[in-house]
C-alpha cells in the first residue's frame, strides 16, 4: 500500500482469513461482523472498533446482508500521521498498535462514523478524496490513541473503577444487562467495593451506572438513526416497549418521541 485509505467494505455474509503489511482499524458501521484474532473473537457493530497491527492474521464473517464495515489502511509512512505522532509524542507501533484489541467508541463519537461513511460515498475529485482519507485516518488514529490512554491512566490509579473498562464491558452486554456480580468479577472487585467505588466516583450504584449508560446509547439512538423504538428497547434489555418508555421518560423527563423530534431539529 502506497497511501493511507479510508473505504467503506460490504460484508454482507462473506467470510474469509487474511492479514496486511500494514496496521488497520476497523470500525462497525452497518450491521454486524465477527471477527477472530489472536486475542479472542469478537462481534463489530457499530460503537465497537478493532485495532489490528500489521501481520496481525484474522478470520471475518458477515452476519448479513447489510453489514458493512468503516476501514482505515494506514501506511506507517503517512506523512501526516508522521507529524500526529511528533505533535502528540506518540509512537503509534509502541502505543495503538503495539498488539490486536478490540475498543468500544463513547456515543459522542458515532455521528464521526457517520459523517466519514457519508463522505466515503461521496464522489470527490482524486486529490480531494486522498486528503479526505488522510484526515480521517487522523482523526480516527487520534481519537483511539486518547481513549486507551484515557483507559490506561484510569486503570492505573489505586482504588479508582476504569470507567473506560467498565463502559466496554457493559456495551458488549446491552441486550443482556450485566449485574452485580458479573460487574465485580470484570473489575476483579468484590460486590461491595463495586458499590462503595461506584458512589464515590460517579455518584451511583453499579446498576445506576449501567441504566445510565443504556439510556446514552437510547439518546444517540433515537436523535441519530431511525431504529424503530421497539428494535432499540429490545437491543437495551427492555422486555417491552412501555417499560422501556416509562424507564426514559422517568430518567430523562421526556418521552423517546421527543427526544428523536429534538434531533430531527437540529
């Protein structure tokens, strides 16, 4: 590869093996595809990215027709990735790609995922589209270097929770909210350190936090997608429409209606 590229790859239900001569992020975007690499297997949708160094091999499959992947190929001699990791003191090799992982993305920066699918579709003039891949390989690169850092620093600091693990690990599980106990033993914590953790540094009980976090996804949802309010209540572990309805009008003051018509305005 001679540049870094930005494309949106169709998956539909294709599967296969290979691995690059160069380092990739891979982002969900439509549907869903599982992925397996040496750190385990693990399902991209969209919110979840995978960070594969180069040579790293890896097996893929589409779970549908419409599942369709956001890729960046980088080329470790990108200029502007260059001039990244000299403003920011980065080594990308020793730092994002030092090994295979997989990241969940924060919902403020899906609309990012969104706005680089729609510009990949787009049909720019050749020098306007290389320098759209290179911006957002950039911003991509940018955004998961901070969000490990975020997550390492955290894990570092004695008798605080990791708040970037414990958003990973509760995303992997929205149709099937984690309780108690599966949240301790993620943290290597015991129930009540959990809890006595959770309140002292975000105000909550463990299970606050993880309706909290289920109604972030329900927000970016209803204002970003046109996911029938049925389809996301389900995919929140909601048993039924109207509890799912009473649960967010309660938490955020409003119905799931006024909360799509807030972002329709916009």
């Amino acid at each position: 590869m001679s540049h870094t590229q930005a494309r949106c790859n169709r998956i539909a239900r294709r599967s296969g093996e290979h691995c690059h001569d160069h380092p990739q992020l891979m982002l969900g975007w439509r549907g869903a595809m599982d992925y397996e690499f040496s750190r385990g297997s693990e399902r991209l949708v969209l919110g979840q990215a995978a960070i594969l160094p180069t040579r790293e091999p890896h097996r893929y499959l589409g779970r549908g027709e419409d599942s369709e992947v956001l890729v960046i190929d980088l080329d470790r001699d990108d200029p502007c990735l260059a001039s990244l990791e000299k403003s920011c003191a980065l080594d990308l090799r020793e730092s994002l790609f030092a090994e295979p992982r997989a990241l969940s993305l924060p919902p403020t920066l899906l609309p990012l995922v969104a706005f680089a699918t729609d510009q990949l579709k787009r049909a720019h003039p050749p020098e306007q589209r290389a320098l759209i891949n290179q911006q957002l390989a950039v911003l991509f690169v940018s955004q998961c270097s901070q969000l490990l850092a975020q997550g390492e620093m955290e894990a570092l600091r004695p008798g605080r929770l990791c708040a970037a693990a414990l958003d990973a690990f509760i995303d992997e599980r929205l149709p099937m909210p984690p309780d108690n106990r599966a949240l301790a033993e993620a943290m290597h914590l015991g129930q009540s350190q959990l809890h006595l953790l959770c309140q002292r540094q975000f105000g909550v009980t463990p299970q606050q936090y993880v309706m909290n976090r289920r109604l972030s996804w329900a927000r970016h949802w209803l204002r970003h997608t046109r996911r029938p309010v049925g389809e996301i209540a389900l995919d929140l572990g909601f048993a039924e429409v109207s509890s799912f309805s009473r649960t967010f009008r309660r938490r955020t003051g409003h119905a799931p209606s006024a909360e799509r018509r807030a972002g329709n305005d916009r």
